[in-house]
C-alpha cells in the first residue's frame, strides 16, 4: 500500500498533478463568474473586484493546468491518439481555457476604460465558459475512470 504522505507518491504519480491543479480555474471562474453575475445591475464595485481578481487568477492557473492535462496525456496515457472520448475532452478544455482568458481580458480591457461600464457580451462568455469547463470536467471523468 502506498503512503498518503510520501512527497514522491505525490508529485511524481504519473498524472497527479493535473487532477489536483484542475479545480483551482474550475472553483476560481465559477466564483468569478457568480460574482460577476451578482454585480449586475448595481454598481458593486467590490462584487466587481472580486470577479476580476478570481479571472486574473483563473486565468493564470489555466496554463499549468493545460501543461499538466498534456504531460498527462504523454506520460499516463503513453501519447497515445487523440481520438474518441480523449480528443472531445481536449477540444472542451481548449475552449473552456479560451473562454476564461477571454472573460479576464474582457473585464481588464473595461477596467482601463471605464470600471463600472462592462460590455454585456461578457455574460454569455462567462455562461459559455462555465459550460464548457462543466463539459471538460464530465468528460475528464470518464477518462479518469470515475464516471465508469
């Protein structure tokens, strides 16, 4: 039986990684985008902050989770094709990733012009983007085997 608190059972597993550092982006926009939602209409300068500042950080835990999801693919999944169930799950998490760098570009680009006017479109992003990660994630559960 391996040890739960063995460092090398832990960050040397073969796709450890990408399953722990998943739900950082996933909780980070969802959170964002409930803030987002919640200062709507108002004009929730601090509701408004703080679905920037969880985009900002989503977005930037986007990159090591799509460098883990594919040293996951390379190392556990010995490279193997990009077909079926595995390609649909890549194609998801490209366009989730899209979608939540967009929403955080979309709300620094009206920050630096006028901070409580924020384009209207970038609701349906962030609708699109929870969907598509809600997408990714079911589907990244039947490849992990937990939804078999």
């Amino acid at each position: 039986m391996v040890n739960p608190f063995d460092w090398r059972a832990v960050m040397l597993a073969k796709h450890a990684q990408h399953v722990v550092l998943i739900h950082f982006p996933i909780a980070l926009f969802v959170t964002g985008a409930m803030f987002d939602v919640l200062a709507r209409g108002k004009r929730a300068a601090l509701m408004a902050e703080a679905a920037y500042l969880n985009f900002s950080v989503a977005a930037a835990a986007v990159v090591p989770t799509i460098a883990t999801g594919v040293m996951a693919w390379r190392f556990a999944l010995d490279g193997v094709a990009l077909r079926g169930l595995l390609f649909w799950h890549l194609a998801a998490a490209l366009t989730a990733a899209t979608l939540v760098v967009a929403s955080w570009w979309i709300h620094w680009r009206s920050r630096r012009r006028e901070p409580l006017l924020r384009p209207r479109y970038r609701l349906a992003v962030e609708l699109l983007g929870v969907l598509f990660i809600g997408l990714t994630a079911h589907l990244g559960g039947f490849l992990s085997g937990i939804n078999a």
